[in-house]
C-alpha cells in the first residue's frame, strides 16, 4: 500500500505477475483539485488526501492480492483517512496498456458512473472516506506488455450539512448488479 498527499501527483503501485497466464497491473491514483466555482475559491480550502490503494480477490471483503488472472473478479478499493467536513470522489478512471503510444480508455465518468458496464461497475462508497470499483472481468491489452495501466481521479469535496451528496448512477442491461439471479 502507498499513501497519497495533494502534493504527489500520481503513485504507481504495482500488482506483479508470477507465471505468463497471469495480468500485471500498474495502479495509478491521482489527487486532483475538485470543480470549485470561482467566486467561493478563497473561502474553501481543500485538505491534503491521505489514501491507500488496494485490489481485492471479488469484492471489497476479498483477500488483497498482488497478483491475478483473467479470470479472477476483482475489486480496487481506495480508502482515505477521515476529514471532517468532507467527502471523497472518485471519478474520470481510464485504463491503458502499458506499451509505448497506447492511449487510455475513460471506462469511468466524472461522477463515478461507469461507461462501460460488461467491464467495470459504478464507484461504490462504503462510507464517506472509502471507495471501490467491481471489475468483474479483469482486461487486457495487445502489446509486448501484460500490464495494464488503471488511473482514477481522487479528490475530497465538502459536504453538505454532514452528508455526502453523491449522483445516482443507472444500472442497464449490461451491468452484473443488473443481471444477479437471472436465467442466463
């Protein structure tokens, strides 16, 4: 696990394989300054973010692993340390290979509604200060590389009276949630 500040741009934390079947990841995590109209700029101040990356084996009570297949469902999990007064967001995720000249692909959007649904699930929030991401099946890149570059943009954003407001996002016929206990 590696901890982020507002000052370090991105972290890279890296999931190695241990045999050829297996995908290796390149974790990216940024913070990033949340939208603040102009006029209200000098009267907020954003706190640094102090978080911790992780995937787990299937859901966000998985075992954290290091490594994995194509096979496996996994969960990326971002938990920060509490701040008073705040929120954490998480939105504007892209995957890429980790080939030279592959560009990233935006699979979520900026409010943490998933753009492709076969792919990755909506953020989830457990609480105010934890995160996660359900990728049902793992991807993979053509290239030289079985890396795989997964970039988020984290930010704390005030909250409103103590509560976090956070947009709704559709389920639709391609999501897992959507489709649990159906006849294939």
């Amino acid at each position: 696990m590696e901890f982020l500040d507002s000052s370090t741009l991105c972290v890279k934390g890296r999931i190695m394989s241990k045999t050829s079947a297996v995908v290796l990841f390149v974790v990216i995590s940024c913070s990033a300054p949340a939208k603040i109209p102009e006029k209200d700029a000098k009267k907020i101040h954003l706190p640094a973010a102090k978080c911790s990356f992780s995937v787990h084996k299937e859901g966000p009570q998985g075992e954290e692993i290091i490594g994995t297949n194509l096979n496996s469902e996994l969960y990326y999990k971002v938990k920060c340390e509490p701040e008073p007064g705040y929120c954490l967001h998480v939105g504007n995720c892209t995957v890429s290979g980790d080939g030279p000249g592959q560009e990233p692909y935006a699979v979520i959007d900026e409010d943490g509604c998933t753009k492709e649904p076969s792919l990755f699930e909506h953020v989830q929030y457990e609480d105010d200060f934890t995160a996660g991401i359900y990728n049902p099946l793992p991807i993979r890149f053509r290239g030289s590389s079985s890396a795989v570059q997964f970039f988020c943009v984290t930010t704390f954003v005030p909250s409103t009276s103590g509560k976090c407001e956070r947009k709704l996002c559709t389920w639709n016929e391609y999501s897992t949630r959507h489709n649990k206990g159906r006849p294939s």
